[in-house]
C-alpha cells in the first residue's frame, strides 16, 4: 500500500543517514541500566562501555542516570 511504501522509503533514509554519521538514533529501550543505587556500578559500567567504544549506549545510560536520579550522571558531590 502507499502507506507501507511511505514508511518504506522513510527507513531508507534515516538508514542512510546513520550510515554516513549524519543521524544517531540509539536504541535506549534496549539499555539496561544497573539495579544498584550506588555510583560505584554506573561509573564501572560506563567504563566499560567507554572501552568496548559505545558512545549510544554510554549516552543511554546517562540517561537513565539523570532519569533515575535527577541529575546529571557525575561523582557524587
């Protein structure tokens, strides 16, 4: 239908637009953040991810921690 050719093409684009670094769209429903409260299991996390070189999911779990905690994702004070 002109419908699904619509939703079609749109996939397309953002597809090639990711492709060439022009559009990120992480997957942050797919992140699982740490159960813990404590900074010690997001800063270990983060690290890990900043090693493994995955800037979309360190971004989710920023996120997450300034969704769960209402700041932004630091050392406490």
């Amino acid at each position: 239908t002109q419908e699904r050719a619509k939703r079609e093409a749109a996939d397309t684009e953002v597809a090639a637009r990711t492709r060439q670094g022009l559009l990120q769209v992480p997957d942050c429903a797919a992140f699982i953040p740490p159960a813990s409260d404590q900074y010690a299991a997001w800063s270990e996390l983060a690290e890990r991810l900043t090693a493994q070189g995955d800037p979309a999911a360190l971004n989710c779990l920023k996120r997450a921690y300034r969704e769960r905690f209402g700041v932004e994702f630091g050392p406490p004070r």
